[in-house]
C-alpha cells in the first residue's frame, strides 16, 4: 500500500466518527468551500506525488472537518467564544505569522529560490495592507475586543518549528499552511457572516 493510501485508510476512520456529529446544513458548507477553494487549483507541481498532495489528499485530511471547524460553521458560537476565538487567530495565524513566522523564515536560509519564495508570502500577506491590521479592523467592528491569548505562541513556535527545518521539510510544510489556508479563510467568513451580518 503507498503512502497517500495508507494515510487516506488511516483518516476514514477519523472521519466517519467526526462525521455523524455533522448536520446537514454544516455538511453543505463543508462542500460548498471544497468546491469553491480546494477542487478548481490547478496543477502546478510536475511530480505526480506532490501534484496528489496538493490537490487531492487535503479533501480527505481530518483537519478539514476538526471540531472547531465545525462550532464556526454551527452558527452557535456566543460573543464570548467569538471574542476567545478571533483573539487567537489574530496572535497566532495572522500577526505572529505575518511579524515573527515570515520574517524568521526568510533568513534562516540563503538559498535564493527560497528567499524569492518567502519574500513573495510577506508582500502577499501586506497586500493590500497588512492582513492582521484588517483583521484587527474586522474584529473592532464586530464590538469585540482582542485579548491576550495563552495558546497563541505555541502554535507561533510549531510555525516557527516548521518554517525553520531543512527546505525540503520547510517547503511541504509551508504548502500544508497554505492549502489550509485558503479553506481556512472562506470557513471563516462564512462563519462570521451568520453572526454579525452588519459588519460586512
């Protein structure tokens, strides 16, 4: 058995457990993202494996349907829980990425391919001003006010942890961010479009 077979029979069970906790309108816009940001990407890799990696294993990988996940797109998330949430998406998956992730990443390696590579994440991620500034403006919007959050850098050091290995591990790690990234993104806007519809 290869090893995206193997990892796929491994993630079924995960699934079908996660699966029976998930209502039908939350099925729906599980698929609705699949089908908007993951399945239309076009091939870019040459390589069969890392063309699979990139486009197809992500549609069965758990972190897809993971449990919190699921409470955004319940639409029964309270203030409380909103304000818990955006406080460390906003320390961890936006600042500390934007602040601390890219800027680690872009000299730890001379290569230049790479450093073209993470050079272009950083104007992405300040274009067209930077993502955490207009997340901040989101969130202030939305009455909420953005708190200290304890789990933060942990998952600033896993980061760190991944962007600073070896180019190969680097690069196959930064993919993984970035495909999840994109569902991650239209997740969340889904979900915070049910709960504070004024604000966009």
């Amino acid at each position: 058995m290869g090893f995206l077979n193997l990892a796929n029979s491994q993630m079924l069970g995960f699934n079908l457990q996660i699966k029976k906790e998930i209502n039908q309108q939350v099925f729906q816009e599980i698929h609705a993202i699949l089908n908007h940001r993951l399945k239309p990407r076009q091939r870019i890799a040459k390589q069969e494996t890392v063309d699979e990696l990139h486009r197809f294993a992500i549609l069965n990988h758990p972190v897809l349907i993971n449990r919190m996940y699921l409470k955004l797109l319940s639409g029964e998330m309270s203030q409380a829980e909103w304000q818990t949430f955006f406080s460390n998406y906003y320390h961890a998956s936006c600042r500390g990425f934007c602040c601390t992730v890219l800027p680690r990443a872009l000299h730890v390696h001379k290569d230049k391919n790479w450093r073209d590579y993470i050079k272009a994440m950083i104007k992405e991620e300040k274009t067209p001003s930077s993502h955490f500034v207009l997340l901040k403006e989101f969130i202030d919007s939305c009455g909420l006010e953005i708190e200290e959050s304890v789990s933060a850098q942990t998952f600033i050091n896993a980061l760190l942890k991944g962007f600073t290995a070896d180019i190969p591990f680097s690069l196959g790690y930064s993919l993984g961010i970035e495909v999840e990234g994109a569902y991650q993104i239209d997740l969340i806007e889904r979900s915070s479009r049910q709960c504070f519809q004024n604000n966009w």
